[in-house]
C-alpha cells in the first residue's frame, strides 16, 4: 500500500480524530501532515496490514499528545482512545492492558502513562501534574503493581520466583477484564 492509498482511505478519519482534540483548524493541518510525514516515512516498516489503522491513529495520538505536551497544556488520557476495527481479532496482551489501563484510576493512569509511555522523568511528571515528587513515584509504583493484579486477575498471570508475570493470554470470552 502507497502512501496516497492511505491517505486517500483515511486522511478524513485522522483529520476528525485530530480536531475533535485539539479543537483549532490550523494545528489540525500541522498535526495531520505531520502524522502523513511519518506515516510516508516508516510505512515501509508496517508487517501486518491489518493493523495499518489502528498504527495510523497511534502515530496521530502520538502527535497530538506531543503537541499537548510542547505546548504545556494538560489533556486527559483517556481521551485518547484510538478508533478500532470492528472485525474479529485475536486476543492479545495488549488487549488485557488497555483493558487493565482503563480501569485504572486517574490519579495512578497519569503519571504512569507520562512515565513509562511518553518517556518523560519522573520529576517532569511531577511538575506537570503540579505535585510532589516522592508523590508522583508512588503513584507509578502503585500503577505498575495494579497493573500486575490486573494481569493475575484477568488472565490468570502469576508472579514467578524472579518476580516476572508468567502465564498465557486466555480467550477473549474467558478473559475477566477484557470481556
């Protein structure tokens, strides 16, 4: 798949999904060509096709949260769920996480998500959310080791004696949190 054959079946999609969160025409565009600029330049790297959309909308998440984020305004992660296919698919860890992330509260999701998936050091999180840092590395602390329960809970994980989760990804209709 070309570039413009990608743009022509989803640019309209990633155009609304941008301004429905940034809300300015202007910063959409950007947002929207800058997401079609790396779409351009790593679509050589995409080996399941069928994840084509939902790696599209990750890319423009991605841009819009750095645009949040090079601007200093405070967005709200939840707000950011990516618009998924309707087929079937198969169950996967990834699943169960985002399942398991959802359920976390806000005040845990946060300074995780700003940690350990945006990359920024804790003490940037701290002052990002205006809190303490001993605060804030509790927080991602306790999000981690809910996480961990999220796992034990949904698919039946369990911590082996190195303290790693160990287990197999349950069917969706047997999975507790994904369900």
């Amino acid at each position: 798949m070309t570039t413009q054959e990608v743009w022509n079946q989803y640019a309209n999609d990633v155009k609304q999904f941008i301004m429905s969160k940034v809300k300015n025409t202007t910063v959409t565009d950007d947002i929207l060509q800058e997401t079609f600029i790396k779409i351009h330049t790593k679509l050589h790297t995409l080996n399941d096709v069928t994840k084509l959309k939902s790696w599209i909308f990750t890319i423009s998440r991605n841009a819009i949260i750095d645009y949040f984020k090079v601007t200093k305004q405070t967005f709200n992660t939840t707000d950011f769920d990516i618009p998924t296919e309707d087929k079937d698919y198969n169950h996967t860890e990834k699943d169960c996480l985002h399942g398991i992330l959802k359920n976390l509260p806000k005040k845990y999701r946060d300074p995780l998500f700003l940690s350990d998936i945006k990359g920024l050091k804790q003490h940037e999180v701290a002052a990002q959310l205006k809190q303490s840092l001993s605060t804030t590395k509790s927080q991602i602390q306790r999000a981690r080791k809910l996480i961990a329960k999220g796992f034990m809970d949904c698919c039946g994980f369990v911590l082996n004696d190195n303290g790693k989760l160990v287990g197999e990804i349950k069917d969706k209709k047997d999975c507790n949190v994904c369900k």
